[in-house]
C-alpha cells in the first residue's frame, strides 16, 4: 500500500497546492483554455497524472513535482 504523500497527484490538484489558483474550479479553466504547459507542452487535461520530476508551468512561474509530503484535503 502507498502512502497519500507518495500518490500520484492530478495536474488540478497540483496547481492548487501550488497556489496558482485557489480553486479547483480555477485550476480547471486556467487547464482548458490552454494556460497550463507540463514538461514544455500545453496540457488541457485536468486529471493527468504528474510524476516526479515534472515541469508545470503557468502565469510566467515553473513548479517542479517532487517527492515531499502534501497537504490533502478531506
């Protein structure tokens, strides 16, 4: 069994731990209208799995995907 800090997390998720948006709903338009780019490519999937090492970027800012424990909300 894995750990919730070892989980993969979806790129929605991400980008509201992140604080590019503070929303879900947020995270979901900036994704959609073609805002967000994993690894240098737009990416409009909002539940596609990040891996560590990923690059995110968004508004002009580069967000990294590690191992270190998150935050979840439950």
């Amino acid at each position: 069994m894995t750990s919730p800090s070892t989980d993969p997390i979806c790129l929605d998720q991400f980008l509201k731990l992140q604080g590019a948006t503070s929303t879900g709903g947020g995270a979901k338009l900036l994704i959609q209208s073609g805002d967000v780019k994993l690894n240098g490519k737009v990416e409009t999937r909002r539940r596609k799995k990040l891996a560590i090492g990923d690059v995110v970027e968004v508004g002009g800012e580069k967000f990294i995907v590690t191992d270190a424990p998150r935050q979840t909300e439950w």
